[in-house]
C-alpha cells in the first residue's frame, strides 16, 4: 500500500536546474524534481551518483552552487529566506543516529521540541511518550542510547524528527547502518509514516521498500536524474541502459 491516495497537486519541493560542486568536482548537474505533498518518493543509484548530496541540499545542510530550491511557496535558496524557519518543517533522519549520548530516548525527543517550537515540559514529554509508542518503544522511554540497539536508536531518532511536525520527511540510508535482522523495525515504522500520509524522500538500497512503498521511483547516475517512474514501470520495466544494468546488480 502507497500513499498515493493521499498525494495533491501541491509541490511541498521542487528543484529547478540544482547544480553542487564541491571544488572541481561536479556532484549534481542540473536536478530538476518536484515532490508533492503526500507522495513517497525513493532514491535510488550506485554509490557517488549524488543522492545523499541532493538530499542535503533540500534542507540546505549543503548550499547548492546553482539553481533553486522551493519548499512550499518559499525559494530558500534566496538570500530573503529565513533558512531556520524553513527547517523547522523539514525532518531528516540519517544514517547515523546522532542522539545526544547523554540523555534518555524521551529526553532526545523532548529537547529540539523545548529549544525551538518552545513547547512546555509536560507539552514536550506527552508528544515524545506519544511518539515512542509510536515507534513501538514505548516500554524503552528512560533508556540512554548505550542501551538501545542501533534500529532502536534509528527509531527514536524518527521519533525526534516528527516531534518538531514536519511537512517532509527525508530519510538518507536510514538502515544502512544496522546488522540486517535490526532493519525490518526502521522499515516498519517508515511504512506506517507513508501509509499516514507522509511526504517522504527517501534515498534507500533497500529495494523491496522502494518496489512496494514509494509512489515514485527516481534513478540517479552521475550526478543527474537518468530515469523516473512508478516503482513498477521503473524496476519491471526500466528505459535507460544505465538503470538496468544497476537494477540488474541489484534485484
């Protein structure tokens, strides 16, 4: 199930001619994308092709070197955005989990929600327990991250992305990290955000997510998008040369 009955006419991203260069070495060249709100789009491609890169740039934790990003009805690549502002609506979750070691799984949550939407501390706590439960850790609220296994820490760090009420989740390699028997807890609770309605850009190798999840599928090769489409028409039936040899490695 997709959440493709949720998607509107209405992009939350788009990315209009996006170039990256770090030094002389041209990452992205020239993306143009749109992702509307509700839709579920995956990332996919070999190593180096600029995923992660791109991902970044929606957020602006890398500052593209040309072209524009929209989010909603702002360019925040003009110098008039309020950058903070926008990221407020923005949840990233990486492949590290990045939990501060020294607080619990709620206090992780709760903190971002205290220091930046200024929510009270009972406010705070109710929406982190919320979440926890969410994420099925409900009975793991006190635990540091040392106590945690790496997909339980993946998920309180999706727990702490969602507590800020983002518009867009963006999800870069979040199971790459784990020992394989961890990923299918990350996979489930991100199949409950799409199933909800969330708009997701998810850069994966996991390929049955992107095959039975996403609403669209977007290869990417060399710093450009080579080829796009419904997850079926993109993994059954790929155009491109450069997506069947990599689907070909893959599948």
């Amino acid at each position: 199930m997709t959440a493709s009955h949720y998607i509107t006419a209405q992009p939350v991203v788009r990315l209009i001619n996006l170039h990256k260069s770090f030094g002389s070495l041209e990452v992205l060249k020239g993306v143009d994308l749109e992702v509307h709100k509700g839709e579920v789009v995956t990332i996919l491609g070999p190593s180096g092709s600029g995923k992660s890169t791109l991902l970044r740039c929606v957020n602006l934790l890398e500052k593209p070197s040309g072209g524009e990003i929209w989010f909603e009805e702002t360019c925040i690549t003009s110098h008039q955005a309020n950058v903070n502002k926008v990221r407020e609506h923005i949840g990233m979750v990486f492949q590290s989990f990045n939990l501060f070691p020294h607080l619990s799984a709620k206090r992780n949550i709760m903190l971002a929600q205290r220091k930046v939407l200024k929510r009270s501390n009972d406010e705070a706590e109710q929406v982190a327990l919320e979440l926890l439960e969410r994420v099925g850790l409900s009975d793991r609220a006190d635990y540091m991250p040392a106590q945690l296994s790496g997909g339980q820490q993946q998920r309180v760090a999706i727990a702490r992305a969602l507590a800020m009420d983002p518009h867009v989740m963006l999800f870069d390699e979040a199971t790459s990290a784990l020992d394989p028997e961890l990923v299918r807890g990350v996979l489930d609770v991100m199949r409950e955000l799409a199933q909800g309605g969330m708009t997701m850009i998810v850069v994966t190798h996991e390929m049955g997510f992107a095959r039975d999840v996403a609403d669209r599928a977007v290869f990417m090769d060399e710093g450009v998008i080579v080829e796009q489409g419904t997850p079926e028409a993109v993994f059954d039936h790929p155009q491109n040369n450069r997506t069947k040899d990599f689907l070909g490695h893959i599948v």
